[in-house]
C-alpha cells in the first residue's frame, strides 16, 4: 500500500508532501488499518478550511481525498502524522 500525504496552507502557506509504502514492513497491518479508517470518513472534495489552517490531499494508493483542519477526525490526524514524519 502507497499513502501519499500532501498539507498546504498554514501561516506561511509551505506545502509539504511525504509518502510511505508498507511494502515489507512489519508493521504494514497497522498502517493499511489507519489508513482505511482515515479515508472512509475523508471527503471526495477539498473541504472549506479555516484561514491560517491546514489542508490536506490523502492518496492511499489510486484513492484520493481531502480533509482540512480543525476538522480532522482522530484516524485522519493521527495517520496524517505518521507520514509526515516517518515519510519521505
């Protein structure tokens, strides 16, 4: 499984993009299990965020969707964390 991660906005307005593929990682279960949370409740459009916010394109291999904060559910922030720090 491929799960890209793409945040824009935010005060300074830098985008930051980071993917990771669970592809012979022990740990894969866990990761395809937030990310199927993560999407099921995510939107098919980007979401009106709020200024200063973030937003975010989550593509978990050819599904894409969109989220925004401060409505982020708990599954879409926490996955959304793992990738951008364990991504490259």
């Amino acid at each position: 499984m491929r799960i890209q991660v793409r945040r824009t906005g935010g005060f300074a307005g830098i985008e930051r993009h980071a993917e990771v593929d669970t592809a012979g990682r022990a740990d894969a279960h866990e990761w395809h299990a937030l990310a199927q949370q993560a999407v099921e409740t995510a939107r098919a459009t980007p979401p009106v965020g709020v200024p200063d916010g973030f937003s975010y394109q989550i593509t978990v291999d050819d599904r894409t969707v969109y989220a925004a904060d401060p409505r982020l559910t708990e599954e879409q922030r926490r996955l959304i964390s793992r990738v951008l720090k364990e991504g490259r």
